[in-house]
C-alpha cells in the first residue's frame, strides 16, 4: 500500500541538521536542482510575491528559499505541521507503525517532486500550483518525471493529497481518491484532520488492503462512515467518499 500526501504551506521554523543531501528517489535530483535554480532567481525578483503566489504578509518566505543550499534540515515527518499532519502526528508512531510510514507514505512537494517522511529537507515555500519561470506549472513538470519513479511500485494506492498535487501523479485504477464530506459538502479544513487521521489509523492498525474494497471494509471497521465508487473509466481513480457526522442540533 502507499499513502499519498500533500505537503502543509506551514513548516516547522527550522532545522537542526546537516544542509539537504541524499533525498529518496535520486533520479529526481537532476530536475530538483532545475527547480531549486528557479525558485532561488524566482526569489530574488521584484514580483517574487506575485510568481510565487504569497501575499505581503508572507514575503519572509523568499529568504527561506534563497538559503535552501545551506539551511539547517530537518525530517520531512517533522517539517510539516499543517492541520493533516497535526491529526497524522508522524512523531508519536510507535516503531512498527514508523517502518510502515517510511515504506508506505509518499509527499508530494513542489520543490522536491516526492519524499519519504525520512527525507531531510530545509523549510522552504513553493506551491505545486505555481507557474515557476522558466519551467512553466509544476504539476506539469513533474508529473512525467514522478510517474517514471512510482509506476513501477507496487500496491493500492490511497491518494489522499489535494487537487493540486494530485495532478503530478496520477495513478489510475489502482488509486482511490479520498473525499470528505459534511451535510452533503465537501469540507477544507476537516478535510484535512480527516485524511491524517485516515492515514495514522492504517499505519497503526497495520492494515494493507490490496484493493479498494478492502480499503472500504478497512475504514468502515476502524470507525468511519464511506462509500466507494467505481471508476468512470481504467485510467480514472476509484473515489472513497468518507462522510462525517452532522452536527447534532440544539
């Protein structure tokens, strides 16, 4: 089984440890560089808020990717702190629950096309969404580069990673995209809580299913209210809605 992941646009401040080198998945390193080159010129310019989609408040942001060569690193399990990894709390996994982590979970970045959770990255700001001069939208960039990388692994694939990043990966029939929905809506931020915690309970109860029922019957035994539906066509994800409760009245 992997996990798919979207990053957090909020990060831990800093790092710890050595600047970045040897990142899973080496083949990458060539077109990371590519990107690190533009994000770094990208940075410097006088539009930088305005290319790299920031408003004002976070103009900061650029001094992190100008120093990405020589920051202190730290995990990408620590790296990130959004409202998914928050509810995911990668840190606290027992030890068999983190080996499955690190052979399981895949992070979808930007900058760095995928991690592992051991992966030791700089804080850094780039959206997979941003049209990054010269290399155009990243989605786009990436998603041939990526593919040849992850086609060949085996496994269900629970793709839990927002629009924006599933678009530089797409894995086909044997994915299923996780929605979740309120009173009939799809919800953003419990959205977020509920795929990390969909993500921790597989790794802690060391579940692997091996297809999308499985992964249906799963879910419905560890507490959550779903319903699976078949693709529109083979080259088209499973979708997985998981329905929270409604609020009780008053």
């Amino acid at each position: 089984m992997l996990i798919l992941l979207p990053p957090s646009e909020s990060k831990a401040s800093e790092g710890s440890g050595p600047p970045a080198g040897q990142l899973s998945f080496p083949a990458l390193d060539k077109p990371r560089k590519r990107v690190l080159t533009a994000l770094r010129r990208a940075s410097k310019r006088r539009d930088a808020l305005d290319v790299l989609g920031l408003t004002p408040g976070l103009a900061g942001e650029t001094a992190k990717n100008l120093a990405i060569g020589t920051a202190p690193t730290l995990p990408a399990a620590e790296l990130y702190t959004g409202v998914l990894y928050d509810n995911l709390s990668l840190t606290t996994l027992d030890a068999e629950a983190r080996r499955r982590a690190e052979e399981s979970v895949l992070i979808f970045s930007g900058l760095w096309g995928v991690l592992r959770i051991a992966d030791r990255v700089p804080p850094y700001r780039l959206s997979m969404g941003v049209n990054l001069p010269p290399l155009g939208g990243l989605a786009a960039f990436w998603r041939p580069l990526v593919a040849r990388q992850l086609d060949p692994l085996p496994g269900l694939v629970v793709d839990l990673r927002s629009a924006t990043y599933a678009g530089a990966w797409q894995p086909g029939d044997r994915s299923v995209a996780v929605r979740v929905f309120k009173d009939g809506k799809v919800v953003s931020h419990m959205a977020k809580a509920t795929r990390g915690e969909i993500a921790r309970a597989l790794l802690v109860s060391g579940a692997d299913p091996a297809t999308p029922d499985e992964l249906a019957k799963t879910l419905d035994a560890l507490g959550h209210t779903v319903e699976l539906t078949e693709p529109s066509r083979p080259t088209r994800p499973w979708t997985l809605d998981v329905r929270l409760p409604s609020a009780s009245p008053l």
